[in-house]
C-alpha cells in the first residue's frame, strides 16, 4: 500500500462507490502518474478518510475499500505564525504540514512587512493539500485568511496557548508542553519579534511566553522547530 500513488478529492467527488475525476486530477493520474484503467490509487478527502480507488476509464475511479489511517497528532495543533517576508510562507506551511499542524492563521502584526493578496491564499491551500498527500497525512490543514494579530490572539480557542519570544528569561517549550492537551496553539513571530504591546495582549489573552532556545531563529525557522517539538512531544 505504501507504493501506492495519493491523491486529495473533494467529498463531492465521491457519488455512489465512484470517484468522478476532475481534468486535473485526470492529467496528473493519466499523463503524470501514467496510470492506466485498472491501476489502483489511494484517494483522501482532507477530512480523515482514506480510500483504495481504481481507476475505471479517464474520468472516474471505483472506491473499493475504505482504509485505515492513524497518521494524525493526538492534539489539535493551531499555529499563529507572523508572516515572513517574500515567499517564506510558503515553506512553512509545506514543512509544518509534514510535521502534522491542523490549522495555519497567517497573522499579521506590528512588524510585518507584506500583505498578501487572495491568489497567496490558495497557493498556500495547494501546498498543504500536496504536502499532505507527500507525507501521508489524514487531514489536510486549514489556512485561514491574514488576520490582525491582535483579533487572531483573542479570538482563540486553545486551551493550550503558548506565544514563542526569543527575548527574556521564558521556559522552553518542550519543557511547557503538556501531553494531556487536546488542544494547542502555538504563535510565532515577525522579523524583528513581537513588540511589547503585542506580548502583553497575548498574555493577558491566556498565552504563556516561552522559548524556543538560546539561538534567535528566523521567521521562517521558527514555527517549524515549534512544530517539530509539538510532534516529537506527542510521538515518543
């Protein structure tokens, strides 16, 4: 099964045990993948389910089996993270993805140097559906729209909300991090950190400061070693 080539579906694709294939899904099996009528696929709706699909002409599949998946973090990881400069987004959201994050909210704070634009979004939704796929994950994350740091931080719903600053005497995260917790958000900052202002919205909004090391990373370096401690957490 794992040599088996993956695909994301929308669940309106699925209708009756078939898979009605759009014409770039039929590029990517047919001209891409080389897959012939008969090849078999597994195709994944974003949500947690898996199937074992066959392909049964060039624009439809036969859903044989559902398949099991236990790919997916036991807690809910939320990652608030400050938008880079250029196209640093973008590897956070592929590296993030891998690493096993449910939820991206692109904030924008009193540093931030880009506003994206609508076409920046879906870029980002495509590269967690790819990376999801790559990494054999359940679920594809959900990226939100750029929100104002300050209407992100108060709107949480975390119970475990911990806000990662390179300046002062913070814990660490991986000393933070408690197993039991089903739901976590994790905020990343800026180039520059976060100001002052800013750390003392999120405290007083339930977020607890702490540190990601004795090193300063970089905007893009950040929310994926707090991910990978998230993960490293949860999986030994």
């Amino acid at each position: 099964m794992a040599k088996l080539q993956r695909i994301t579906i929308a669940p309106t694709q699925l209708q009756q045990e078939q898979i009605l294939l759009t014409s770039p899904q039929q590029h990517y099996l047919g001209r891409v993948l080389r897959l012939v009528e008969g090849d078999r696929f597994v195709a994944m709706d974003g949500k947690g389910k898996w199937w074992l699909a066959q392909l049964a002409g060039s624009d439809k599949a036969l859903v044989l089996e559902p398949l099991p998946v236990e790919t997916e973090l036991p807690a809910s990881t939320t990652l608030m993270v400050a938008l880079p400069k250029g196209n640093g987004l973008d590897e956070v959201v592929r590296c993030c993805t891998e690493l096993g994050v449910g939820c991206i909210v692109p904030v924008l704070s009193d540093r931030t140097l880009v506003h994206p634009s609508l076409q920046k979004l879906e870029r980002w939704q495509r590269i967690a559906a790819e990376a999801a796929e790559q990494s054999e994950r359940a679920i594809v994350p959900t990226i939100l729209e750029p929100v104002a740091f300050s209407a992100a931080i108060k709107s949480t719903l975390g119970t475990h909300c911990y806000l990662c600053e390179a300046r002062g005497e913070y814990p660490h995260l991986q000393s933070s991090l408690e197993r039991t917790a089903r739901a976590i958000v994790i905020a990343t900052g800026p180039e520059g950190g976060w100001t002052d202002t800013e750390i003392e919205i999120a405290i007083a909004s339930g977020f607890k400061p702490v540190s990601l090391g004795r090193r300063i990373l970089r905007a893009v370096t950040a929310p994926i070693v707090a991910l990978t401690l998230v993960a490293a957490s949860y999986e030994v």
